[in-house]
C-alpha cells in the first residue's frame, strides 16, 4: 500500500520563498510516530511542507494529514486534490480534533485527540474494507508505543533534528490552552516509560536533543528518573516547563548537571488578574524574578513566553513587559497575542460575549487580533506586539541584557545568541531556501558551544560526550 503522511505549512511558510527559521527548526515526529504501525511491505513517504515542495501528482492508496489551526486551509486544499484522485484522505491533529465536522468536509475520516490507539485500529479497519468516519481517542498511554520512524525524516533540513517527546500534554488547565479540546474523553497528562525515553534518547546521534514536550517537569519523578538515567550521556538539551517547577532544588541540580542549557518558560503576564483571568493559577505569588535568577545561577538561558491582550492589559503593557524582560537579563522571548483558539475555554467566553471578530484561521496565529480586546483597540494591540518585539531584539536592549550577566563569557553568549538569532533572519531565511541550513547549523554551533555553560555543570555534562555531530546552540521555541 501506498502511504503519503502530510504536515502542511502554516499560513506564512507557505511560500517557497519565505521559510522562518523557525518553521524549519524540529521534523514532524507525530506523523514519525504513525509511520512506525504501518506494515513493513507499506510504501511510506513523509513531506513537511515546511521544508520540501508537496509534490501533489503522485497517486498515494492512503493519505493522513496533520492539521493546525492556521494550516486547515492549506490541509483542505490538499485533502481535496487527493480525494479527487481517489485517494482515501485522514485528518487529524489539533483543529480537527476542534472542529470534527469542518474537516469531515475534506476527508474521508477525522481523528479526535491523540493517535496512539485510535491510528492503529483505524489501519486494522481499513485494511479490512471496513474504516469508519471518525475515531476518538479513548485509552491515553504511551506504554508499548513504537519510537517514531525517523529515517523519513530529513535530518539535513532541519536546524535541531535530534528533537523527541517524552510526554503528552500537561496537568494545568489554562483557559487559552488548545489542550482541554484535544485530550477531552481522558487524561490529559501521561508520559513513556523512562527506560522507553532513555532508549530513544540513546538512539539519537550527536549530542544536543530539544524536549518538544509541553511541559516535561510537570511529573517530577519521571523527570528525576530521566535526568539520572542521562547523567553521563554527555548530552546538552533545552525544554519547556512551568514557573512552579524553578523553585525546585533538586530537580533543577539533576537537570542542569545532565546537561539542561536552555528553558522555554510560559510566564504569560505581570499581571496577577490576567493570571487569575485566564486560569493560570499555578503562576500566581510565584516571584518571577527570583524564578530567572535560579535558572541563570545554574547556567540556564531563558526563553521567555509572553501573550499580550488579556482583559487587564492596556497600552502600557507593551513597554513595561518588554523593560522588566530586559532587566532580568532574558536571552530570548517569545510574544503572543492572546488567540481563542476554537474548542478552548476562552473561545467560548470571548464568543458568548460576541467578541469574536474573525473564523479566517488564517488569521489565528498569535500575530494578529481575531477578538475585541477589553482596554484597548484590536489595532493598538497588534501593533503593540509588534513593537515589543522590535523594543526587546534591538541592538540596545540586547546589550543592556547582556550587561547584567557577570561575566564576560555569559556577556558574549547572551549578544552571540540573541543577535545571531534575530539579527539574522534574512540569512536564515536564504540557507534554508537553499538548502544550506544544515551546513550553516555547524557554523553557529561551533561558535556558542563555548558558551553552552557554566563550567561547574559543563564538565559533568559533557563526560563521555560523543564527538560525531556537533553540538547545537540553545535555541528558542
């Protein structure tokens, strides 16, 4: 059989001129995963869309199309073309999980949730002439799911191709948060078995990893027994956690000491209403400040989260959320503005208050305002946004950043990875249309690898490290 697995661009990579480091960062190990239950004799192919041309005159039996909220147009657009030709066309993914019968238009079967016991018994049913038209996940383990396939994936196209998840969603219930949609009917939180993890973390050439989990500290005893379990690996890695996990002691040692470089950290706002506002509890009498310090005491750069357009938000927020990241010394942040992704908590309170302004799922990609803000004009709030992150990536405040580090050494890697991440778009923007970005990832490796750390953490890290690939840069989610 014939299988073709699709991950569409999102709506601004869809060009093959414009190519956002970003979108080239990390393979699509979701549809790596559903590669590993198809039979050996399939005939398999895997397109990112992100990085390749979809070649859409080929003739596949089977067609699985993961699908995004901003990349449903484009995901349509594909699943037309191929149930024209004949083909039988799955979607699944976030948004459909969201919005099943928007996407029944385009396909053949929708996926509700996670794929782990819902694909393999779709594939039992179509391989018996019997598929149905929807499947909702219902049994939320890990435990004896296959390691993705990744010799689909193209490693030289991507800037961190050692990226893995160990781990499915996360215990906390924020109301902007796609995850209660697409973990409804069952747990919302579970993770491999850490010899499973550790396995695939062993199986990975090179030694930098990215954990793409949501948030890997959120079961401190898995967390401790993968930290132990990689002491000694030599490996370098950067992750996602909650503020509430910095004010733990021996978690943070354990994953500094093997090998943790660079956090992703959802701080969201300054403000305690818009925390008690969109649900975002576990953040609140939580001293920020203090959190960044444990980290950068420990050697650990910051990549910061912010989302702008909360109902407590005002003009003012801009300015002082990008002053305050400044002055802790914050490597890098990611802004948002606040998006009511459909299926979410908020997309039914904004909705009820008949303050949507938009369904273009285009236009839901945390750059542009789809919703009238409370305080402020849905004009004043993108270009708000756009401001803070020209304010916090210039040349000024990335010095006055990196003056606050007490070193030279940390002085250098602060400029060196802010600037070279930022400072060099158009670069990027070229070696990856080129096909150059794996070359070029050498290049910056070599030169923030020296930075990589504090020398106390560096040595145990880098015990035993293997030396055939070289390792990556911290990078930003």
């Amino acid at each position: 059989m014939k299988v073709k697995l699709i991950l569409p661009a999102l709506t601004e990579a869809r060009s093959p001129y414009f190519r956002p480091i970003k979108y080239s960062l990390f393979p699509p190990l979701g549809l790596a995963t559903l590669a590993s239950y198809l039979s050996p004799d399939d005939e398999v192919t895997l397109c990112d869309e992100h990085v390749e041309r979809l070649d859409l005159h080929d003739e596949p039996e089977l067609v699985a199309i993961e699908t995004y909220v901003t990349a449903a147009r484009r995901s349509y657009e594909i699943a037309d073309n191929y149930r024209a030709k004949g083909a039988y066309v799955c979607i699944g993914g976030i948004h459909p999980t969201s919005l099943p019968d928007e996407a029944a238009q385009h396909a053949d079967t929708v996926f509700l949730g996670p794929g782990e016991d819902t694909w393999p018994r779709f594939l039992e049913d179509f391989r018996a002439c019997r598929p149905q038209r929807r499947y909702q996940s219902a049994v939320r383990s890990l435990v004896g799911a296959p390691p993705p396939r990744r010799n689909l994936i193209k490693r030289h196209k991507y800037f961190v191709p050692n990226s893995l998840i160990v781990s499915r969603g996360c215990p906390q219930r924020c109301d902007f948060c796609y995850k209660e949609a697409f973990f409804a009917g069952g747990r919302s939180f579970y993770t491999q078995a850490v010899d499973d993890a550790l396995a695939e973390v062993d199986s990975l050439p090179g030694r930098h990893l990215f954990f793409l989990d949501d948030n890997l500290f959120a079961d401190k005893r898995f967390t401790a027994a993968l930290c132990d379990g990689m002491r000694g690996m030599g490996r370098l890695w950067q992750g996602a956690a909650t503020v509430a996990a910095l004010f733990d002691d021996d978690l943070l040692d354990n994953a500094a000491a093997c090998g943790m470089r660079s956090l992703f950290v959802g701080f969201e706002t300054l403000s305690r209403e818009g925390l008690s506002d969109q649900n975002k509890v576990h953040n609140l009498n939580l001293d920020y400040a203090l959190a960044i310090r444990r980290l950068h005491d420990r050697g650990v750069m910051v990549n910061a989260s912010f989302v702008f357009g909360m109902d407590y938000d005002d003009e003012s927020v801009f300015d002082a959320t990008v002053d305050w990241a400044v002055a802790q010394g914050i490597e890098t942040a990611t802004f948002h503005i606040l998006t009511p992704y459909p299926g979410t908590i908020l997309h039914q309170r904004l909705a009820q208050q008949g303050r949507i302004l938009t369904s273009d799922w285009d236009l839901y990609d945390t750059r542009h305002s789809v919703f009238r803000p409370a305080r402020m004009s849905p004009e004043t709030l993108e270009a708000g946004y756009w401001r803070a992150y020209e304010r916090f990536y210039s040349w000024r405040s990335i010095l006055s950043a990196a003056y606050t580090k007490p070193s030279w050494q940390e002085f250098a890697r602060h400029v060196a990875y802010s600037g070279g991440w930022k400072k060099c778009e158009p670069l990027w923007a070229f070696l990856i249309h080129t096909g150059l970005l794996g070359r070029a990832r050498g290049v910056l490796e070599r030169v923030l690898e020296g930075f990589g750390h504090r020398d106390g953490v560096r040595e145990s890290a880098s015990e035993g490290a293997s030396q055939d690939e070289c390792a990556v840069a911290p990078l930003p989610m």
